[in-house]
C-alpha cells in the first residue's frame, strides 16, 4: 500500500537543510510518496525510520522470484480488484508430474508443457512450471533430472526429505519450490541454505497464518500458501479470505502467494481446467494441472493474459512490418495503429481475404485508429514517415498503400508525403476488408 506523505514526514527530521535536492523536508516526503525519488536521498534518516517506512512500504503480498534464465515473480499484488489498479504478476501455470504414471504419459506431458506456446500480439504465451510429485517409487529424481533440462520452473512436492536433497542437488539453479507435508528440521536446514521457497498447507486461515508464522521464527519468509481444502467451494473462500485479510488488514502472515493444484480436488482433468480458469480470476499464483493438452492451456493462457494486463494502459502490439499469409513484391500495404484489437481485427480480416499482404503497425501508444488520428499520433506524416524507417518499399514493385477509410482526411497530404506510392483508401469497417480486396485494383 503507498505510504502518504504525512507518514513518511513524520521519520525525517525537519531541518529544511536541502541536501536531498528539496527545499524542505516536507516537499521531499512528497516526492517520495509519489515514488519520484528514493528514501535513501535524505542522510538522515535513523534506521529505525528506514526499516519502519520499507515496511510499511513493501507490498501486502510478498513478491517470490524463481527461476534462473528466465525469472517468474509469485505473489506481490497490492489489490483486491484488478480495477483498483493493476495486478502484476500474472499466476504461474504449470503441469504436475506423478510418479506413477506411466513412462510414456510422463514424457508426453513434459513434452506438451514445453511444446504448446502461442504467440499473441507479440508475446509469447506459455506455460512455465512442472510439478514434480515424489511417491517413493524410484522415479522421482529421474524426472526431477528430465525437468530440470527442459528450463522450467520446479515445485518439489515430497515427504522424503533425503529425495529432496538429492533433488535440490540436481535442480538448485532453478530455485525449485519445495513442497513438503513434513517440514522437519532437517528440511528447514535444507530450504535455509539452498535459499528455496517453501509451500505450507493448512486447512484454514488460522492454521495458515500460525504456520506462517513459525517459518518466519525460524527465519524462512519466501513462503507460499498451500490451502489443503478437498472441496472446491472451502478452498474458493479459503482463498478468497487468505487474500481479504493479506491486503484489507494486512495480515502478514497471510501475504504471501497462493498454489493452487486442482488434480487434488477431481479427477476429471476438464474440470481441473475450470478449477484453474476460477482461480486465475481469483488470486491463484501458481496452478499446477495434471494434464497438458493445447484446448485446455490456450484459454487459460488467454484469460491469464486478460486479467494481468493493466486496466489504464490499452494493450498494444509492436511497430513493424507484419506480413499476412505469404506477400511478394506486388502485394498491397496494410497501415493501421498498434491497438491490439485494431490489429487482431485487421490482420484476421485481410487473412480472411486469402489475399496475401503487408501490414504495417505504427505505434500509437496503443490507441485505435479515429482516436490516434483525433490525438495527432496517426497522420499523413507519421505513418510517411513509418514507411520510411521501415523501408517496406524495398520490398515491392508496385508501392500501394491502404490507409483506413476512418482517416480519409489524410488522403491528399499522405499522396504528397509518399509520391511515389499509390495510395487507396480502404475500408470505414475491417469486416469489409476482404470485399474491398477482391474489388479494388492494385
Ligand atoms: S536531506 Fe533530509 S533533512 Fe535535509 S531537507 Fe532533505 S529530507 Fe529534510
């Protein structure tokens, strides 16, 4: 939660004397408030007033990194409702490998969470975690070995704490998250030195928070909340109330990321897929499904997309050229603006066109097409000028370029602004993009 001015004023020592670069002590805590400087530009802050104000100041939920190469951040939310403000870090999704299934199903879903990604709007959306499940049956470190290679993420979940050792020993680079029933004290020496994060279960909030709180006794505080509950709707308010009491009354010993395995509630892998879509919405940090198949990770890897967007900020794709189907020197430019929406639907209409073209995106700080050109960002200049930084007329034998009908405005000024390219106006409506094609000549 932002710390005001007030409370940080109230750790500074009033002497005006401007060292900070402020003329007082009370335009500095502003400044601070508003995160356009840092604490630490003020020398005379007691320790005390440091620790107390990083405190205050941290997020209500504890921010979890693992990961080598590519790092994933649990947890760290600050909000209730995406609508507040933002939420950050989107929930971590992954497959959970069980000892006993067979070799070949093993494989296969190992395979499949690596394999399926999608890219989209220039991100590349996929699956990041492997759980591995230990049932004493000999397998386990094999498998660890198996997803270690592979890059992902790890979660240990296991009672045997000498596997976990051996396991840690071949995965430590990852930062595996160890998930054990049994936290002895021989696991907590193993999780203190190797610096792991650790899942704790717990039926309620209650138990949760005490366990928490012994952890942190014992000086462990990347946690993250397991919510033992076998039936979907205790776990649903569980959740829901573990999050409440992490953000609205700041219980620490609540704010911290949240696992959620639905392979534990059903046995029905559909309906673990539903499970993992309810608590994506609803403050899941990292799901772990017992089966990866592309109709079931796809919409998730969309509705996480979707929730984890920020709500003030328009989602945008970027500048460039984009080419649709297989375009050559005599195929027509596409120009609109680097609104997602925008894009989808007007690569998705000229594809429908099964007229192979180019298609240009200026970026316009994610606005659509009429409202760019009202702001001034989507112009005959700028998009004159898009066409040649891009150098997309290198490509072609015939220059043509087809602007949006919405900005028929511009159509003279751009004809001045590129005179060697023809230049058409296309349709008012994308949905009208693949008759116009078949009519216009090019
Ligand atoms: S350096 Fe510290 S004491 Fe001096 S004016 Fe800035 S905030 Fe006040």
């Amino acid at each position: 939660m932002a710390l005001k001015p007030l409370d940080i004023f109230k750790y500074l020592p009033k002497t005006n004397c401007k060292e900070c670069g402020f003329p007082t002590c009370l335009a500095f805590a502003m400044q601070v408030a508003i995160g356009k400087t840092e604490l630490s530009k003020c020398p005379y802050v007691s320790e005390d007033g440091k620790k107390q104000l990083s405190a205050e100041s941290a997020p209500p939920i504890k921010t979890i990194s693992v990961g080598n190469k590519e790092k994933i951040n649990l947890g760290g939310e600050t909000v209730l409702y995406r609508h507040e403000k933002t939420f950050y870090n989107p929930t971590g999704i992954g497959v959970l490998i069980r000892e006993d299934i067979d070799e070949n199903e093993i494989e296969e879903q190992i395979n499949n969470i690596c394999n399926f990604q999608y890219e989209r709007i220039g991100l590349m959306l996929k699956g990041e975690f492997i759980g591995i499940e230990d049932k004493n049956l000999g397998k386990f470190l094999n498998i660890v070995e198996k997803s270690f290679n592979t890059g992902k993420n790890l979660v240990l979940i296991s009672d045997n704490v000498e596997n976990l050792k051996e396991a840690v020993r071949i995965c430590k680079d990852v930062r595996p998250i160890i998930f054990s029933r049994n936290i002895s004290e021989e696991l907590i020496k193993l999780i203190k030195e190797n610096n792991l994060p650790v899942v704790i279960n717990g039926n309620t909030f209650e138990e949760i928070s005490k366990k928490v709180e012994e952890l942190n006794n014992k000086g462990i505080e990347d946690i993250i909340i397991y919510p033992d509950n076998k039936e979907i709707s205790e776990l649903f308010k569980n959740i829901i109330l573990i999050r409440r009491g992490a953000i609205l009354k700041r219980i620490r010993t609540l704010g911290y990321p949240i696992l959620v395995i639905p392979a534990y509630l059903t046995t029905d892998y559909l309906k673990e897929a539903i499970y993992a879509g309810i608590f994506i919405a609803k403050y899941g940090s990292l799901i772990l499904l017992s089966k990866i198949k592309g109709e079931i990770l796809f919409p998730l890897l969309i509705e996480r997309l979707n929730i984890f967007t920020d709500p003030q900020r328009p989602m945008t794709t970027s500048e460039g050229i984009y080419e649709i189907g297989k375009p050559n020197e005599n195929s027509p430019v596409f120009v609109t603006t680097n609104f997602s929406l925008t894009y989808f639907i007007v690569s998705g209409e000229i594809e429908n066109s099964k007229i192979p073209s180019y298609l240009l995106i200026q970026d316009t700080e994610g606005l659509s097409v009429l409202t760019a050109w009202a702001a001034d960002k989507f112009n005959a200049e700028t998009i004159a000028n898009l066409v040649k930084k891009t150098k997309i007329g290198e490509k072609l034998n015939k220059k043509v370029l087809i602007i949006p009908g919405l900005v028929a405005q511009i159509y003279g000024e751009l004809e001045e602004e590129l005179p060697d390219w023809k230049i058409i106006l296309g349709p008012r409506e994308a949905a009208n993009i693949p008759s116009f094609l078949k009519n216009v000549e090019i």
